[in-house]
C-alpha cells in the first residue's frame, strides 16, 4: 500500500511538472529566401529632392538572426525594401543588398537568461555616388519580456516552490530563450548622413557636422550606469613660514671725549732731585 502511494504522489509531481513547463514542440522550418523582392512606392514625396538626416528606410533580411548561431564577426545579407527616389531618379532601387555584422552575440543560458546579440549595419551602396551610410536605431537586440509574462512566470515559480519538492532544481536550470529572426523579417535603419540630389549631374552625400555645442551629446545605444568619480586630490598647500622681523636700532652710543692731562702737584717730589751738601 505504501508503494502504491509513493507512486502516485511520484507520478503526480511528474504530471504538475510537465503542465508548469514549457510546452515543447518542433519548430517550424524557416521560409526560403524571397527571389524577387516587390517594388513599393517611396515613402518620399514624388517631387523630393533632398533625404534629410536621421530619415528611416526599411530593410529585409535574406538570412536567419540567431544569437545561438550567430558568432562574432559573422555576416548577415539583408536588403532594402523600398526603392529610394530622389528628384524623379531611383537612386537605390528595391532589393539594393548591404549586410550587417554580427559584433557581440551571448546564447541563452541556464536561470532564464535570454539570448542577445549586437549587430553593425554597412553602408548602402547608391547608383553612382558611392554608399549611404546608415544605422540602428537599436543596435543590441535582446527578447523584450512584458511586465505581464514576467509576472505569471513569477507566480508560476512560487506555486511550483511551495507545493512541488525539488521545483528549485527545474528553475535552476531552466534555459532562457535565444533572440531570433528569421528571413523576410523587416526592420528599420537611420540614414547618418543626407543625401542631395538638387544638381542632376551630381548626387551629394553629406555627413552631419561635428558638435560643436558643449550641450549636444553624441548618440549612444547603450547608456553607462553612472557611476562616482573620485574628486582630484588638491595639491598639498605650503606650510606658512614667520617673516623675519628686521632688528631695531637702538640709541646712538655717547662719542668718546678727550681727556686734559692733570697739572702736577707741588706735594710730589721733583723729578730731578738734588742732593745736599
């Protein structure tokens, strides 16, 4: 009888854990790469003659963003979706290919930390006036989890600790969840640099001027934790030193007089003396 119960509190726990877990299922295989990529209208106005600074253009991936499979270094082709028209004339037409680089990727890993991975978009090449140079308005890409998902994990991970012996060993080691994308995803860049087609002849690509204003920051994809600076050590101060007082003169010592000679007395003997006789 007791082996009996053993069995079914074991059998149990089996069935609370498999229902707390993570459904597990096959995922599907990724769609194939597009041929021919549609022609969509400029999001410019027809008659525009200038791509101003910051503006948005949307690209498309032509492989799988994976930070499992994704090393540093490694190379993803992506192209863009809408022709770029300018003063009536494409200047990159749809399907223009660039590629991004793959600068920091980290797998997902035991205790739910979900996988990330830091891409660098390239330039896009233009007809006849050398390559835009664009960039992300993200560049560290990670899963983005609601307030709301985190908190029914959190209660799931409470009833799990209280009615299920050992759940703290399944959250242990429990596998985020890697960041992917697969081809034909879509996702927007910022042109670095304005773009000018007023001289037909010509085709302008310029590059914002430096700061210059102590006020304006430079952008920045990730912002550093504050953190304290140690204030500059003074230079040690020099001990003050007593001036010297100048000694005081003191009264003018009396001049020497000269003394008279004192007359002989007529009580002293003569200096000659003469004897008697």
């Amino acid at each position: 009888m007791n082996a009996r119960a053993v069995a079914a509190f074991l059998a149990l726990q089996t069935g609370v854990l498999v229902a707390l877990a993570p459904s597990a299922r096959a995922l599907p295989p990724p769609e194939p790469p597009r041929g021919l990529p549609t022609v969509s209208p400029t999001p410019l106005p027809p008659n525009a003659e200038v791509l101003p600074y910051g503006s948005t253009l949307q690209l498309v991936l032509d492989d799988t963003l994976d930070s499992s499979h994704a090393p540093a270094g490694s190379v993803i082709r992506v192209h863009l979706r809408d022709p770029l028209v300018l003063a009536g004339r494409t200047i990159a037409p749809a399907g223009d290919q660039t590629t991004m680089t793959i600068v920091v990727s980290s797998r997902a890993q035991s205790g739910d930390f979900d996988g990330s991975v830091q891409i660098h978009v390239n330039p896009l090449p233009l007809l006849g006036a050398g390559s835009l140079p664009v960039r992300a308005p993200h560049e560290f890409l990670a899963i983005d989890r609601s307030t709301g998902e985190l908190s029914t994990r959190d209660v799931g991970d409470m009833a799990g600790n209280i009615f299920i012996p050992g759940y703290i060993v399944y959250q242990i080691f429990r596998k985020g969840r890697n960041f992917k994308l697969g081809p034909g995803s879509v996702f927007s860049v910022l042109t670095a640099a304005s773009v000018d087609a007023t001289n037909p002849r010509a085709l302008t690509v310029s590059t914002p001027p430096p700061f210059v204003i102590n006020g304006d920051m430079p952008h920045a994809d990730l912002t550093p934790i504050p953190l304290y600076t140690i204030p500059p050590t003074p230079p040690p101060k020099p001990k003050a030193t007593r001036t010297p007082t100048p000694p005081t003169p003191g009264p003018p010592s009396p001049s020497p007089v000269a003394s008279t000679p004192a007359a002989p007395s007529a009580n002293l003997p003569s200096p000659n003396p003469t004897g008697s006789r």
